[in-house]
C-alpha cells in the first residue's frame, strides 16, 4: 500500500533534520495546488474559490473517507489533507508574500555602496522585496495565468 | 480573463486661450492608457519671427487627471509630458510642425499619451490602472497659454483636444482580485520647475531633494537656457548623492547621460532632454525604494558652469 512507502519516506532524516516529512509536506502542497488548477481550468467563474473547494474537498476526503484514508496511511493521509488545505488557504490569502514582505520590514537588507565620485550601487543585490514589488509580481503572475 | 476596450472618451476638450478647462473622463473600468490628440489649428502672421520651440507643448501650461483630492498625473509644463513620451515611444509621437511667417493655416497635430505602466506598447498593461468604475468622478484638466506667447509672436490659434480611453474590464464573476491580486499600484507624479538663477555651480553643487515615500520609478529632466529653448550647454554634469551614507553614488558627464539613456529607451538623441531611470541607482526592480527615506535622504545634482539663467524641468514618477 502507498501508506508504507509514505511511512518510509517520512522518516528520512539527515543530521536528526526531517528532511523526508519536508519532502512530504512540499508533494502535499503540490498536488493541493494542482487539484485546484485542474477545477479552475474546468470552472473558471468559480475563480479563487476554485482552489477553497478543491483543496478543502481533498482534506476532507483524505481524513474523512475510510478507503483513501487506509490507502493513504496514517501519515499519508495526514499529510496530504495539509498540502490541500494549504492549496485552500494559498488560493484565497498570499499568506507566503505577507509573510515574507513583513520579515522584510523588520530586517531590510542594506545596499552596500563604495565610496568615489566614479562609484555605483553594487553587491546585496537587495534580499529585502519592497511592496511595491510584490505587488508588481502578483499582478504579472495573475496576467500569465 | 479581463477583457481590453478602446473608445473615444465621451467629452473632448476645448482650447481657450489662458483659461483652465475641465472635462470628464468616461468611468466604465480601469484605464490603462490614455491618449490626448490635440488638434490645434495654427495662423501663422504675415511675417516676423520663427515660431518658438515646442510651440504646442509651450501651450500647456498644466495638465492634472483627477478624482476629487487624489490626482493620478499632472505636469506644469508641457514639455514635461512630451519629452516623457518621447523616450517612452522612441521619439515618435506625433509632432506636426507649426507654420512659419507667411504660410497658411495648419492644423497641428500632437500626440500625447499617459501610461501609467512600464510596458509602453501593451495599451491594456495593468501595472499601475486608474480606477475609473470605483471611483465618483474623474476628471482632466488643461490649463493654456496664449498662442501670441507660446508659439510666436503674431500667431493665433483654436482647436481641441480628443481623448481615446483604453481600459480593461472584468468579465461576469471575475473581482478585482483576479487580475490584482495584492491591490492596484498607485500613481504619483511630481513635476517641478526648478530655477538655477545666473549664479554658476561648480562640481555638483546645484542639488535638489527628490520626492521620497514610494518608489521612485523614473524622472524626466528638461534643461532650458536663458532664453527658454532646450540647451545641452548648460548643464555639464549630472549626478545623485545620499547624504546620510555620506556617499555619490552615480554622476556622469550630462552628455553621457543623453547617449546612454537614449540607448536604454532606443530613442533618437534630443537637445536638452533625458528620462532618468532610477534603477540605476537600485540595481533592480521598478525603481528606487523610497518608502523608508526621509526628504533630503537622496538629492539630484548637477553643475552649471556658465552665468546665465538656466531651469531644469523636473517630472518625478513614483510608484505605491
């Protein structure tokens, strides 16, 4: 059954670190994300509520369905309902680019600038990704989509 | 997927000389590109002088799109914008040349265009849209010169000026958040005319504050000599300081300026004229991330060698 190779996979450590439940965690979201593309595909009114009914209907059935649930595994299943949930969460809320954009609030990367009168800016190719960036960024993300 | 429409804006707006007109701008989606098309019929005199350089952009003496307080883009001189589309559209707007002394009457056509984005030839580009359908009014406004003023002595003028709408539209069950998904970037321009006096400055010491708050995307620079035409001979160098950091990051000889950001925007060489774009200085992204400087934190410099008058036309745009 798939649960024993998710088991197997889940417990890979490298240095006591988790290395394959972050494997698992990164597939969940994945398959989460692509569940959600393909109702969005099929019914586009539903628009960002395309990625809530699908990822939530996958966390549902991978806790809530005996047959997936024993297919799946324990680990399995638990995982697969946080990549689904996660695809709900994503599809309505940018949670990563609010996050990142206050960590970059909080600690902005300095530019490092020689000094001369022939001088430029150079090096920290800035880390730090300004509002105005992320916003840009999504609005050209949404235009390819 | 939105959709792109172009149409012919319901109001048009006349030419008055020294009078400011207003006129309503259509408010069916988000406007992403407006295009101006001043038709200005020119009666040149019998004889006498040339008519002035620029002598239609002379004409505007300010231009403001608004919606109550928030204004969305505005200049105080004409050359401000025309100079701004001139690197923006590689040197080819529209430009018909005004009537000498002795010839006849001739309609002008002028081409002049607020894109609001960065990529100037997708008219639909939904970086920075106006708002129109969420806003209660919109508004554009010309204030003119006068023709015997601007253009030359003893010419007259009339005419008006058509405005194409270019705007995207949702589609039934799409929101705002499809195409914008973290909200709609916000304009700021801010023109200035900037007057360096007859005094000389030596080495970069004719400084001015840059806006600060947003972030700064570009700034188009006109230079004008004593007698108001552009001039490549007043200003000999160019360069940017940050005063906290103790630092001059960027300067350049102004003739340097003019072949290099003509090579960035592949537009032909013009006489006193560039558009200054402030990636350079960030090494990335839109522009300059001015949303945690303070005014005073990054200044504009230039030196002026020669003792006659001499003003710079600024027109900074900025992005939040």
């Amino acid at each position: 059954m798939l649960g024993n190779v998710i088991d197997r996979v889940a417990g890979v450590r490298v240095f006591d670190v988790p290395i394959g439940k972050a494997l698992l965690i990164l597939t969940s979201i994945g398959v989460g994300k692509g569940v959600s593309d393909i109702v969005y595909s099929k019914w586009p009114t539903a628009g960002r509520y395309a990625g809530l009914i699908a990822g939530g209907g996958l966390a549902v059935a991978c806790k809530k369905i005996g047959a997936v649930r024993r297919f799946l595994g324990e680990t399995g299943a638990e995982t697969l309902a946080i990549g689904g949930a996660s695809a709900a969460i994503l599809s309505l809320y940018d949670v990563q680019g609010w996050v990142e954009s206050k960590l970059a609030g909080i600690a902005p990367a300095t530019p490092v600038v020689t000094a001369g009168a022939t001088s430029r800016t150079v090096g920290a190719p800035q880390e730090y990704l300004s509002d105005v960036e992320r916003k840009a960024s999504s609005i050209r993300r949404a235009a390819i989509s | 997927m939105a959709k792109g429409f172009t149409y012919k804006n319901t109001d048009s707006i006349a030419y008055t000389e020294n009078t400011t007109v207003t006129a309503d701008l259509d408010r069916t989606g988000y406007l992403t590109q407006l295009d101006f098309l001043f038709k200005i019929t020119v009666t040149p005199p019998a004889s006498g002088d040339e008519p002035n350089e620029d002598a239609i952009a002379r004409l505007i003496k300010g231009f403001r799109i608004y919606s109550g307080a928030t204004t969305y883009f505005t200049i105080d001189d004409g050359r401000q914008w025309y100079y701004l589309n001139y690197f923006q559209y590689k040197g080819r707007m529209q430009a018909t040349t005004v009537p000498s002394p002795g010839g006849d009457a001739t309609t002008c056509y002028y081409l002049l265009r607020v894109h609001l984005g960065d990529r100037f030839y997708d008219r639909y580009d939904p970086l920075v849209p106006i708002p129109a359908r969420e806003l209660a009014e919109l508004n554009v406004q010309i204030t003119w010169g006068d023709a015997a003023s601007d253009i030359g002595t003893g010419y007259s003028a009339s005419g008006s000026v058509d405005i194409t709408n270019h705007e995207i539209a949702l589609e039934p069950g799409e929101t705002r958040a499809d195409i914008w998904p973290n909200g709609i970037l916000s304009p700021r321009v801010e023109p200035k005319t900037w007057d360096l006096g007859t005094q000389s400055y030596t080495n970069l010491s004719a400084e001015n504050d840059v806006p600060v708050g947003d972030t700064l995307v570009y700034t188009g620079i006109v230079i004008l000599n004593s007698s108001g035409n552009r001039s490549d001979s007043d200003i000999t160098e160019m360069g940017v300081k940050l005063p906290k950091t103790r630092t001059e990051p960027w300067k350049m000889d102004w003739i340097a300026v003019k072949a290099a950001t003509g090579a960035d925007f592949d537009a032909p060489l013009v006489t006193g004229a560039t558009l200054f774009p402030w990636r350079w200085i960030s090494g990335k992204g839109m522009g300059m991330d001015m949303s945690a400087m303070l005014p005073g934190d990054v200044k504009l410099r230039f030196t002026k060698p020669g003792v006659t008058d001499a003003d710079i036309l600024l027109l900074h745009y900025l992005v939040g």
